[in-house]
C-alpha cells in the first residue's frame, strides 16, 4: 500500500481499551486518513463504546471525525460483554472525562454507505470489534463493495480461541455477521489471535508513556498498563491488542499472511463462532466422497513482526 496519498480507512469498533490503542494510532499516522468512526456493542454497551470513542478522540487531539451508534445487540445472539478485561466502563476504569464531542446524526450503517461511497479513492474497512454492522451494511447496502479497498478485520483465531476454546470473541459474540463478512466479495485480511496475542510493548516502554506530559501518549500508556498484567510479569508488557490490525495497514510488510479457505461454524454446540482455517495441502476424505464445497479464501495473518509494529507504534503516538 504504498502511495503518497494517505489511506482512507474507516474504523468500526467496540471502544474497548485496545481499540483506544487502535484508533489513537489511526489518527496520528500520516498514512492513514481517518474518515469516520462507527461503533456496535461489544466489550461494553454501544452507548458506553460512543462515549468512550468521543473521549479517545477528543484526548488524541483529533480533527471531527464523525462518530456515529451502531448495533446495540448482535443478529441473532444476546450482548454479552468484556467489562471483566475492558473494566466497567470499557476503558480500564481509568476515570476519563466526558467528551465535550456529539456523535454525528445518523446510524452508523448510513454513515458508513456515506463515507464508503463519497470517497475518492476505494476504503479499507478495519472492523476491531463484533461484525455486526458491517453485515448489516452488506446486507442493506452491498453497492457500496464497489468502492472498498479491502476489510482487515481483527477476529477469528486458526488454533486456539479466547471465548472458548476454540472462538476468538468477537467472531463468538455475532457469528452470523462473522459468516456475512465473508461474503463480501472484496479483499479480507484477517487480523486473528495467533498475531494478535503476540505484540506487546516492553514494560520501560510503558512506563515511558505513561510518564508523558501529551495527553494522547499518556492514555497510550494508561491503556497499556491496564492491559499488562495479564503478561504475568512484575514489570509487565502491554498488548497491543486491536491497534495491530491498524498496523497492518499502514505497514503490510510486518504482517505474514497466507491465503487460505475460512468459514464460520454457526451450529449450537461448544464449536459455535470457531473460524474454521483450512490449511491442508490437499483435499481429504470429505472432499472426496462428498463433493468440494465452496469457501471464501482470506488472507490469514499467521506471523508478524512484533518488534516492528512495538517500533511503529511507538513511533506514531509516543514520538
């Protein structure tokens, strides 16, 4: 992705203390052009995800990017959130003020066909949260994949899962919008736990931004910190969590990606919102007796460059 012109990307979100880190590297990197923020339910209530948007914004020094309420509850699932990682008010209970900002005047699926579509150049969608808006978007509006980029979604997990033992959460939370997304017909990155889990910032890096008299890198820090202890070190590293995928759009070249077969498992049962990775080298038994069945190929992240995107992301909202 490499042009003299910013990419214009649009970040869809439960804010959520890694898609803080997320959209506070959106902002600040000057290869990426922020065009608008949408939000659904997810690690907290969607009014409480607006809220803490509007805030992160407002702490990074943003211009008015347009923020608008999305789904408050998935397809077909009830809402079940993450306030046990995220705290009470999704963003580690750190105490933040009130945003001063309003959310723009319309539903987060008509902003996000308003934006996609006035756009001069084609959008890359980076959803870091449960998909159901965006479903709800190609559903009701699936013109608007005539000027999408690619999605570099932050979901799914090729071996083991965090909701359960093998579903990653935010593919967990709506796996019908999950399944929906892959339908897409445009480019997918998926962004899943087998990279995700692995980018974290040095403790003394931490402490360093946390330290910062520039609000915007000291809520970096605050965030980092809350996310550390579960590293389970006495001088704890934080994840990067979300904001990795955001990375990987402003630098493809650290992330390692094959391209490879996904479906969603819908069916009831312990195996329910699994991204079912195929990665064998042939075709197997199944195949053989039962037919090939048709499968959306995804550009799967199975390695990364940690210390790249630490070095990136640093970088771009520390100094």
């Amino acid at each position: 992705m490499t042009t003299d012109q910013p990419i214009p990307v649009i970040i869809d979100c439960d804010t959520g203390v890694d898609d803080a880190l997320a959209l506070l590297f959106a902002v600040r990197h000057p290869g990426l052009d922020l065009r608008a923020v949408t939000c659904v339910a997810g690690n907290t209530d969607v009014d409480g995800v607006v809220r803490n948007t509007l805030t992160v914004l407002e702490q990074a020094g943003a211009p008015k990017i347009p923020v608008a309420r999305g789904a408050e509850r998935p397809l077909i699932e009830t809402v079940r959130t993450a306030r046990h990682v995220h705290g009470h008010d999704g963003m580690g209970d750190l105490g933040l003020p009130a945003p001063r900002r309003a959310p723009a005047g319309v539903d987060a699926v008509t902003l996000l066909r308003r934006e996609i579509l006035a756009s001069p150049r084609p959008v890359t969608l980076i959803p870091t949260a449960p998909l159901t808006n965006i479903a709800l978007l190609l559903r009701t509006h699936p013109e608007v994949t005539r000027n999408i980029e690619r999605i570099v979604f932050m979901g799914g997990a090729v071996a083991t899962g965090n909701a359960t033992p093998v579903a990653e959460f935010n593919v967990w939370h709506d796996p019908e919008a999950a399944a929906i997304l892959l339908t897409a017909g445009v480019p997918i990155t998926m962004y899943g736990l087998d990279v995700f889990q692995r980018v974290l910032v040095p403790g003394t890096d931490v402490r360093r931004l946390r330290a910062s008299g520039e609000p915007g890198a000291r809520l970096a820090g605050e965030l980092l910190a809350h996310r550390g202890p579960a590293t389970g070190e006495d001088d704890p590293a934080g994840g990067l969590g979300d904001a990795g995928a955001v990375c990987a759009v402003a630098d493809p070249a650290g992330l390692t990606t094959h391209r490879l077969p996904v479906e969603v498992n819908l069916a009831p049962g312990p195996a329910r919102g699994q991204t079912v990775v195929d990665r064998r080298p042939r075709a197997g038994e199944s195949e053989i007796h039962d037919g090939i069945r048709e499968q959306t190929l995804v550009d799967v992240a199975l390695d990364v460059d940690v210390r790249r995107y630490v070095r990136l992301y640093l970088e771009t909202v520390g100094g």
